[in-house]
C-alpha cells in the first residue's frame, strides 16, 4: 500500500510521528511550514528526523512533486494530526499547497482520506466542511484517543489511537484488532 501522509500545524504531531513509525506501508511524507514548526515545538524532532521511516519527504511548497499530478498513483490519504485550515481548504477545493492538491486527487480519483482532526470544540462552519467532506467518502477522525485498553502511559495512549488509525486502512495492529473479542 502506498501512502501520503501529512503533517499540519495542528497541535498532535507526536501522533503523526507515531503513525510513520508504525504503519508498515509505503510512506511519502508532506510536511506543512506549520507543521515543521510544531513538530519541533512539541516533540524536538525535525523531518531529517523522520526520514527514516518514509520512502520520501515532499515539501508543501512543491508543486511540481510526483503527487500533485496524481502520478505515481497512491492507495490512500492520511493527514494526523489535520488542522481545520487545510480541512476547510479541502472542502473548498483549494490546492493550494501539495498537500491541499494531493487531497484534490485524492477527491477526483475516488481514493481513501483519513483528516485526523485536532481542534476542540468545533465551529458550527467546521462541522459543516467535516460533514461535506464526510459525503465525499473522507474519513473524519477528531484526534479522541480511546481508553477501552487501559493505557497506562501516554505513549501506549498514542500507540492505540494511532493502531485505530492504522486499521482504517485495513492492516492488523495489535490494539485494533483483538481476536479474542470474536469468542
């Protein structure tokens, strides 16, 4: 599975920083100005950081990268943690930046958008763009993390948000799935 994932300004990037280190698919990574900036702000990491858990890292302000055209083709979108700007711009069809036009071929190419929400509480407009983009097919998931397992610490907090995630896509993970609850 070949994925886009990308990193907004919104406030949660150890949880986009989770998600590349544990989803075991092709990764090529969009990191916005913001999110560059609050990825250091909240967890000291820079995108050399990441590197390697990503085939590749695009900027935002690139425009002639591979995605924005839709080629190479790619299985799905994921933006953790999504900001309700570039929510908002999706909704809009604004592609502005890479990361907007990757959403814009995801949209006309029918392929799967996860937006990871960080914004509490949400504006009556925000609801509105969530609930059109939630008709188009994209996946709204408000940054909730769950607390069915128990977490004893913030990391495992994250693990299993971030395994819920990862099972959207379709891969097993080890708080996603529990097969014992099938008995």
């Amino acid at each position: 599975m070949r994925l886009i994932v990308g990193i907004t300004g919104a406030s949660g990037s150890v949880f986009g920083v989770e998600f590349l280190r544990r989803c075991q698919a092709e990764k090529y990574l969009i990191l916005t100005k913001w999110g560059r900036y609050v990825l250091k702000e909240e967890t000291g990491l820079t995108e050399h950081h990441l590197a390697e858990h990503v085939k590749k890292s695009f900027s935002d302000e690139d425009m002639t990268a591979p995605f924005a055209s839709g080629l190479p083709p790619f299985d799905a979108l994921v933006i953790l943690p999504c900001s309700i700007s570039t929510m908002a711009k999706i909704a809009c069809g604004l592609g502005d930046t890479l990361l907007t036009r990757a959403a814009q071929v995801a949209l006309k190419e029918r392929r799967k958008i996860i937006l990871v929400l960080r914004e509490s509480p949400l504006s009556t407009l925000s609801l509105e763009q969530a609930h059109k983009l939630s008709q188009m097919g994209v996946l709204i998931m408000p940054l909730s993390p769950p607390f069915y397992h128990n977490p004893k610490t913030l990391q495992e907090l994250t693990e299993q948000f971030v395994d819920k995630v990862i099972g959207e896509l379709g891969f097993r993970t080890e708080y996603a799935w529990k097969p014992e609850a099938l008995e």
